[in-house]
C-alpha cells in the first residue's frame, strides 16, 4: 500500500455522511401514506395557487365517494367576488351564461353555522342561506338599499 486510502475505506466514509435533503424526501415519501402524500400535495398546490391569484377564497376537494360523476377527484377553488356592506341589494358575483347580472337582497341572520354568520339571499326567483364565506363568491357589489 503507499499510504493512501483503499476503495473500501472510501466508500466507508460515505456510510457517516449526512443524507441529502433530496433522499430525505425519497425516505419520507416511502414511509407516508397515499391519504398523507394526497394532503401534502394537496396543501403545496392550494398555497401555490393562493399566490397566483390572491383572490381564491374557498376550496371544494371531491373525491370518489362524494361524487356522483365518476370522477377520481374534482378540486375546484371560488374566488372572492364581493363583501357584504350591511343589508340591502347586491349583484351576483358573475354574469348567467346569458351575460345578465342578478340581483340579490341580502339581509344579516340571527343564526351562525360553524362560527359563520349567515345570511338571506332573495332575488325573484331564488331563496337561499348562506354563510359569509360563501356569500363572499357569491355576491358582486352593492347596488342599493332593500326590496327589489
């Protein structure tokens, strides 16, 4: 031998070194679930999607059992269209397919639902409750006070 090292002594030291952070990722995507692997995933796109469009308020994540339309999984996000301004009339956050804009009153409930506050919604031909998140992609601006 002339004093240098052999090719095992070399790959011996490989055994202490530190574990890159890229085969850390391929360790920890081994050992995690698909339900686990399916919400990481999942999280880094609503966040990516978040920063490209800051407006995206909502998120509706379906999956097969929830889905009469055989589809694997529907994700779909609703942007914010409007705020409510106190009671009275608002048009809808986006036009019909026939580029009419509805109109809505849009008065405050006594009722909360998981900690949301709730409203009526009321147009000529449509009667609903919603919360205020759903309002929020629901609703354009105000345009008055009550009654239609």
């Amino acid at each position: 031998m002339t004093g240098g090292i052999t090719r095992r002594q070399s790959l011996g030291l490989f055994a202490g070194a530190t574990i890159p952070p890229t085969a850390a990722v391929a360790v920890a995507a081994v050992t995690t679930s698909p339900q686990e692997r399916f919400e990481y995933h999942l999280a880094e796109l609503k966040k990516a999607a978040e920063e490209l469009d800051p407006m995206i308020e909502t998120w509706f994540v379906d999956r097969p059992h929830d889905d009469d339309d055989n589809r694997s999984v529907a994700i779909t996000a609703r942007r914010r269209t409007g705020q409510y301004e106190g009671d009275g009339v608002y048009e809808s956050g986006r036009p019909s397919a026939t580029g009419v804009w509805s109109r809505y009153e849009v008065r405050l409930r006594a009722d909360i639902i998981d900690g949301q506050r709730t409203f009526d919604l009321k147009s000529a031909m449509d009667r609903r409750v919603q919360t205020e998140t759903c309002l929020r992609t629901f609703i354009g601006r105000k345009i008055g006070g009550l009654n239609l």
